[in-house]
C-alpha cells in the first residue's frame, strides 16, 4: 500500500496505468488522469489516505 505518495507523471503503476497528469490534490485524496495501458482507455483514478476514512461519519 502506498500511502500520502504523489505520483510522477508517465509512472505506470501495477504494469497498467499510465499517469497522465494530475488532477487534484486535497488532504486525504489525490486525483490523476491515467490510461489504461492494456485498452488505451483514459480512466480516473483516485488515491484515498487511510487517515482521511477517519473523518467520516456513518449512522446506522
């Protein structure tokens, strides 16, 4: 798990996604835009904290 990391653009991360650029970046999340090396398709993806579950709140 990597945690509080901030990726380089062009890194592939696990032999597939291809990070494009940056989109965001706030306490607890990071935002990129990647494409998926095996479909040449343009994906999200977001990186969560585990420190940033700790502000939730959920009420059952």
């Amino acid at each position: 798990m990597v945690q509080n990391q901030t990726f380089p653009i062009d890194v592939i991360l696990n032999h597939r996604y291809q990070i494009k650029a940056r989109l965001s970046s706030k306490t607890g999340r990071k935002t990129y835009l990647a494409q998926d090396q095996g479909t040449q398709i343009q994906i999200i993806l977001k990186c969560l904290s585990p420190d940033w579950f700790a502000h939730w709140r959920i009420d059952i």
